[in-house]
C-alpha cells in the first residue's frame, strides 16, 4: 500500500510524509488505518505493520472516544476538522495533541488525512502562566505586609491630595492613627506652611512629567502636636493608577546636628536614595517579567505555526540543488535560504528571548568561537573570506573562561549579524578583537563602519521589539543583553549615524551571578511585592 500512495503522491509531499516532525495519519470512513509515517510509529511506540492492523480508535484516550468519532463524521461531511485531543504513545501514557484533518479520495474512496501535532508544551505554557497570575497575586498580599514592616513611613495619596494609605511608622511619624488619616486628610495638612508652595508645584510638574520635578527632598512636616520635624521624602508618580507613593525618613536628629556641626548630611541622603532606588527598580522589574510571560506565549504559537514549513521549504531547496545545476537557478535558491534563515532567526530568537535560562558553564574557547561564528556569518552574508579581520593577544588565544558556549554563540551571531547587514556595499569592513583585562575580565569589541545608528535611536536598542529595519522582531539586542547579564558582564552600544557602530562586551573569567539575583529573600521579595501593589488599583 506505500508503494501505491509513492507512486500516486509527488516527490514533495513524499519527503513531507517521511521526514515531517509532526505525526501523519491516514484512516478510512471507520477508522481502518491505511499509512502512518515514521513519526507516528515513533512516538506510539507501533511499527508500521502493528499501527496498520489497528483502529485508530486504539489510540484515542476512552473517555474521549464518543467525542472523535463525532470529529470524524465531521471530517467525511464538511471536508475538513480541527480539535484537540490525547494520543496514547509508547510507554502507555496519552499525548497532548491537535488534530488538523483533511478528506481526500484515495483510489476511489473517501479517507482522512490527518496531522497530529504536540501541544504538551504548549499546555505546560499555559500552566506556568496560571501559576503565574497567582504569584502576582500573592505578592500583592505580600506588599501590604512589606509595606507595613518597611522600617521607614509610607503613605500613598491621589492626585487630588487625599491620603488613602499609611503604615505604623506614617502613624508614628505624624501623631495621627489611620483611621484619622486614610481617606479624610489632605498631604497638605501635614505640611509646614513656609514649603507647601513649593511640593504642590512639585507635584503639579511631577503629573505631567515625571522627571520635570525633583524626586528626593526635604521639607518640614507638622505632627499632631504641631511639632516641626524635618523629613526627607522620596516620591514618585505612577500614571497608570493616578496615585502618588512617598517614603518619609526622619531626619530631624541629622538636620540639627547638621545645623549644629554640617555633618551627615551626604549619608543621610544616601540611605533614602537607596531606597528609593529599590523601588523604582522592583517597578520596572515587574513590568519586565509580565512582558516575558506574553512573550513566551507568542512565540509558542508562532514556532509551532511556521517551523515545520520552513523545514520543507529548506529540504525541497537541497534537492532541487542536488538535482539541478544551474547557475541562474542557484542564485534563486540561494534567496531562497537567506530568506528561510532570518525567518528561522526571528522565530529563534522569539523562543530564546521567551525561554532564557540560567547559563550552563563550562570551559569556553572565546577565540575560537568567535572565529567560528565569524566565519558562518561570511557565508551567510556572502563575504569573502577575510572580509572580518579578528585580533586576539596570540599568547592568549587559547585561554579559556566559564560560560555557556550556545549562549555566547547567540549573542555573537546577534551583534555579527546586525553588523553585516548595516554594511551593504563590499569596502564596508567589520573588526573584532577580544583581549583579558587582569585576570578576571574579557573584554570584546565588534566595530564596523557601516550605516550607524541614529542618536534619538540610540538609547532604545535594547528594548523589546523596537527596530529600524523592515524585517526582524527588534528581539536580538534585547536577547544578548539579558544573556550577558546572567553571566554577570555588560554591554554597551555607541554608534554615529552614517560612521558606524562599535558593541562592547565584558564577560568575568570565571561564572559570577548578576547583579539582581545576588538579592537575596526580603530585598528581592520587597522589589517585587512593592512593584506589584503599585501597579494595582486601590
């Protein structure tokens, strides 16, 4: 019978039915199976000769059988059917698949042709965004308790003055108790009379820009006994909920002693810029972590969509290249590749972006793999070869450092890549050197005198999805970023439009964390609990 669907299908949908990644099924009106492909036997653990003395009902999970054979009867009646289901595979568990299933005539009678493909990580996608949404959700449970045990006052307050949260040091700080506070009082009410021109013109600038008014001051804040005491606040604004969030530190004690003596007063401001520091940084932290949990789901449905088509396209290419040698030809082919390559590029670097994990050290050869990445990148731009020119201290050509060789390789293939292709004339030339700084520092610098980049352009190249080009996703500077900062390293981009770019890169010697997860418990929790609550309406 597979010599009469290979004598009756074209060379094409042969090599798709044999090589194809997804399993393939073909099966009458009642579910006699005709073929099945390598795949299918694979996963179901079934040769070929077993699968076909099967129903395919075999492979359906039980409680789901009514179901298919409903899907089925759709198939033979509308022409077409898509759902989802479970396949039973070789060690007895049931897959998570979704069926797409075509009727077709085959010899004179109707069948099914049906692809199966594999969802199970798609569906463990959708887990990790529940579990997700419910961490979110207790660390918003998590903030109300750091907000009351903050050690400083805090208190939040609308754009119309009016204070709707303070914690136990607010209460301290001010002589008032919550219930007389929250809701009912004014900011203003605590504000000496001689500095509330002053923060009201604050925080009128502050509404319409955020960086147009000072975020650190002091003023001179009356208590419930009208006492004076001299406060450095830390405020910000955040647009989305309208609301004002300030910490209060009391600096009464250093204010006299500084009136007194002019001392302390640098420490002091320090301690509060801390602080505030973590705020905002939590902040921006959180937003980050959202944009990466609709990211991964994004670049799920993409890959799983557009992979299995450029795997075809890039195996029909091989053989007509293999069967037909014509030079006219060969330069369509070759389009053809490049074009197939950056849409694989974007896809990768959706999936890594979406995926990024802690790094898998081991000892690298930098040189050696820059050599190799260099060289990939001439052929694929079609570059002679020397068109890079590579220096590398000869004695420490061979000196290794801790890092994960597949991260690295992504992040040269990223940089070499944009370098290449903001150089489109042939003089263009593209220089990478490396060399250690002491012991414990490798520095690289690719440069090239290509297009450049324009200043206005310049700060936002490492943010998601922003790029000049008409093709590419923006991902990839943002991809090297975070991958050289879970190895602890930096980079840093300058470029001058119409004179060139220049990317430097620092990586440490042996494996050293980043900077964020040297946080350890209550500051990391604080940054997240605090961004959270922030971000939620009250």
């Amino acid at each position: 019978m597979a010599e009469e669907i290979k004598e009756h299908q074209p060379d094409l949908y042969r090599l798709f039915f044999e090589k194809a990644g997804d399993m393939i099924a073909i099966h009458d009106r009642d579910g006699r199976l005709i073929e099945v492909n390598p795949r299918f036997c694979a996963v179901t653990g079934r040769t070929r000769a077993e699968a076909l003395a099967l129903n395919a009902a075999y492979f359906v999970l039980p409680e789901r059988l009514a179901l298919y054979r409903k899907n089925i009867a759709g198939v033979f009646k509308n022409g077409f059917g898509v759902w989802e289901g479970k396949v039973r595979i070789a060690d007895g568990s049931y897959l998570d698949i979704d069926c797409h299933a075509v009727r077709f005539d085959y010899h004179g009678r109707p069948a099914s042709f049906n692809i199966l493909y594999d969802i199970s990580n798609f569906k463990k996608t959708e887990k990790a965004l529940r579990q997700s949404e419910e961490k979110l959700k207790r660390a918003e449970v998590l903030y109300r308790s750091i907000f009351e045990n903050a050690g400083t006052a805090m208190l939040m307050f609308g754009a119309d003055g009016i204070i709707t949260l303070i914690n136990e040091e607010a209460e301290e700080l001010s002589g008032y108790s919550r219930a007389e506070v929250q809701g009912k009082k004014y900011w203003q009410d605590f504000v000496h009379e001689d500095d509330l021109s002053r923060l009201s013109e604050y925080n009128q600038l502050r509404q319409k820009d955020n960086t147009a008014a000072p975020r650190r001051y002091e003023f001179r804040l009356i208590n419930k006994k009208k006492e004076r005491r001299y406060v450095l606040i830390t405020i910000e604004f955040i647009p989305g909920l309208n609301m004002f969030i300030a910490s209060l530190q009391d600096v009464t004690k250093q204010k006299l002693a500084e009136l007194v003596l002019t001392q302390d007063k640098e420490s002091v401001e320090r301690l509060v810029a801390e602080k505030s520091k973590a705020l905002i940084e939590a902040r921006e932290e959180l937003g980050r972590a959202r944009r990466l949990s609709d990211l991964g789901l994004m670049a799920a449905t993409i890959a799983h969509e557009l992979r299995n088509p450029l795997n075809v396209i890039s195996a029909a290419v091989y053989n007509i290249r293999q069967k037909k040698h014509d030079v006219a030809l060969n330069v369509h082919l070759k389009n053809i590749e490049s074009n197939v390559y950056e849409s694989d590029r974007i896809i990768s670097n959706l999936l890594s972006f979406s995926r990024i994990k802690m790094p898998k050290y081991e000892k690298v050869q930098v040189y050696d793999l820059l050599k190799d990445c260099v060289g990939a990148a001439e052929k694929r731009f079609d570059r002679k070869k020397g068109y890079v020119k590579i220096k590398f201290h000869r004695r420490e050509n061979k000196k290794a450092i801790q890092a994960d060789p597949h991260q690295l390789k992504s992040v040269f293939n990223n940089v070499l890549d944009n370098a290449f292709q903001s150089m489109p004339k042939r003089k263009d030339r593209l220089a990478v050197s490396a060399g250690f700084t002491g012991k414990n520092t490798l520095t690289i610098r690719i440069s090239d005198n290509g297009e450049g980049i324009e200043k206005a352009d310049l700060e936002k190249v490492f943010d998601p999805f922003f790029t000049t080009r008409a093709k590419g996703t923006g991902l990839g500077l943002t991809h090297c970023k975070e991958l050289i900062r879970l190895h602890g390293g930096r980079i840093e981009i300058e470029s001058e439009k119409g004179k060139g770019t220049v990317v430097l890169m620092t990586l440490p010697v042996e494996r050293k964390l980043p900077r964020a997860l040297k946080v350890r418990g209550g500051k990391k929790s604080i940054k997240s609990g605090i961004s959270q609550f922030t971000k939620s309406p009250q």
